[in-house]
C-alpha cells in the first residue's frame, strides 16, 4: 500500500452498520490506534484529522470509526449501551492486521474506550476530550470510567474546556493540555495560537506517549 493510503471498511454490528476508515503508512506499523467521534460530531472533527494525518508516518495506523448511528445519517447519538455494543462488535476488524490496538475517542468515543477496554483487550486508551463532567455540574463526575479503563491511558485536554479542565482530572492521570483549546480543542485567535500549531503539539503528544509504549 502506498504511503499515506487510505481505505474505508464496513463492519455490521447489533446497531446497525459502522464505518472504518484505514489510514496507513508503507512501512510496517507497530500498533493500530483506533479512535472514535463524540456524540454531536463525526470524524471531520479537528483532532481525528491531525492524528490521521500525522500518525502513520511515525509508525502508527490510524483506523477513524464512525458509529453506526452516525452512518445511517442520524443527529442523536443512542444510549452508552448501544454505543458499546456497537464498538464491541467490530472490534475484531480493529484486530485483523494482527497489531496491538490502542482503543480511543474523543468525548463520548473516549468513554466508550475506556468502558470496554479490558474487557476487549486494549494495549492502551487515548481519550480526547474526556468528558469528566457535564457543563457546569462538577457533581456529576465520570471519573470512574476514566480510572477503571484497567489499562495505560492518555487523556489530552482543551485548556478551556467546561467538561473538565485539566487540573480537575483525578490525581495520577496522565493528561497532556493543549493550551486555550475548548471541548473541540478550537483556540480563540486572541491565545495567538494557530490551529496548526495546537494539532502539532496534541500529535507530538500522543506519539510521545505511543513510544514510550510500543518503542
């Protein structure tokens, strides 16, 4: 395959049809980092196309996973349950090149990773955005899904962000901030950071960490 190539596969699960699409590189990878998109968006979100982009290269596939709510054109993301079922089911596709997989997302994709992860056999969970709380209710903490991942996690967070800023995440998570970023890791022009230059550093980011776990 050529460098840089890109194929998308369709996988049935209970929930109906999801969507992966496949971004590798040549040169022989060393793990499968598979990321989810949130409840309100798809994988155009900023931070999947960055990793996407940036990954493969530096000796990652990136497979992009669309939920089967999202393919079949749908606005409401369905209940955790079905979310995990769905993920459940394909996750011998993520399986199939025969590399360990790291299990991610970005807000709920993210919660999804770290509910299922042991369960499934994840070498590890990047979670962006992680949803620590809803806007404003500090009370109604997820801290748990984030912890009982039972594997190596990664957390990268939007400085701004009102589901949970970096410094509320509970003592010994690993997190990387990207600095001003909101829950879309968007950077208001007045931080006079480009978005270029955030999606650098959250990719920096997760392949420091991918490294330091694969080599």
């Amino acid at each position: 395959m050529s460098a840089g190539a890109k194929e998308t596969e369709t996988v049935g699960t209970p929930a109906g049809d999801a969507r992966i699409t496949w971004h590798r590189d040549a040169e022989p990878a060393r793990a499968v980092v598979a990321v989810s998109h949130g409840a309100g968006g798809g994988i155009e979100a900023r931070d999947l196309r960055a990793l996407a982009s940036a990954l493969p290269a530096r000796g990652y596939t990136v497979a992009l996973v669309e939920q089967p709510w999202r393919v079949a054109g749908k606005k409401v993301a369905p209940a955790p349950k079905t979310l995990d079922a769905a993920w459940t089911a394909l996750w011998p596709a993520l399986e199939k090149p025969g590399l360990p997989v790291v299990a991610g997302g970005r807000s709920a994709g993210a919660r999804v990773a770290c509910r299922t992860a042991r369960e499934l056999g994840a070498e590890a969970v990047l979670a962006l955005s992680f949803p620590l709380h809803p806007p404003g209710r500090p009370e109604k903490s997820r801290a748990d899904e984030l912890t009982g991942a039972g594997v190596p996690t990664l957390v990268v967070q939007g400085g701004r962000d009102p589901f949970g800023r970096p410094a509320e995440f509970p003592p010994g998570t690993v997190l990387t901030e990207v600095p001003h970023g909101d829950h879309g890791f968007a950077v208001p022009k007045k931080a006079g950071i480009a978005e270029a230059e955030s999606m650098t550093q959250l990719t920096d980011a997760v392949v420091g960490w991918l490294d330091g776990l694969f080599g």
